[in-house]
C-alpha cells in the first residue's frame, strides 16, 4: 500500500529539514516541492539540492561559533 503524502506545512519544518526548503526556494523550486512533494522533483533537481546542501553544512563546520 502507497504512502499518503502529508501536505506540508512551510510554517512547521525541522531545523535539519529547513535547509532543504531553503534551496529550493532558492532554485526556485519550492513551488514544485509544496505541490508534488520532493518525488516531483528530477534526479538531477534533486542532486543539485543535495550538493547544496552538503555545500552548506560543510561550510557552517568551518565558521568557529
């Protein structure tokens, strides 16, 4: 049996997850995202987010709090 997929609410992300919807946003595919689900994005939409984020965290490591 499929998963129903939970709309999602924008206002009320994890921390770990905002800055996947932060990208997104940013490659102007949010819209795609809120409607479809993360499953309506391509494999190469979906890497490019991933490297992003990778890129991201790597960096926030490198700043000294």
């Amino acid at each position: 049996m499929a998963k129903k997929d939970k709309p999602i609410d924008l206002n009320n992300i994890k921390p770990e997850e905002k800055i996947k919807y932060e990208i997104a946003e940013e490659l102007g595919l949010i819209n795609k995202v809120v409607a479809g689900g993360w499953k309506s994005l391509s494999a190469k939409e979906t890497g490019r987010i991933g490297g992003l984020v990778a890129k991201k965290k790597k960096e926030q490591k490198k700043v000294p709090s």
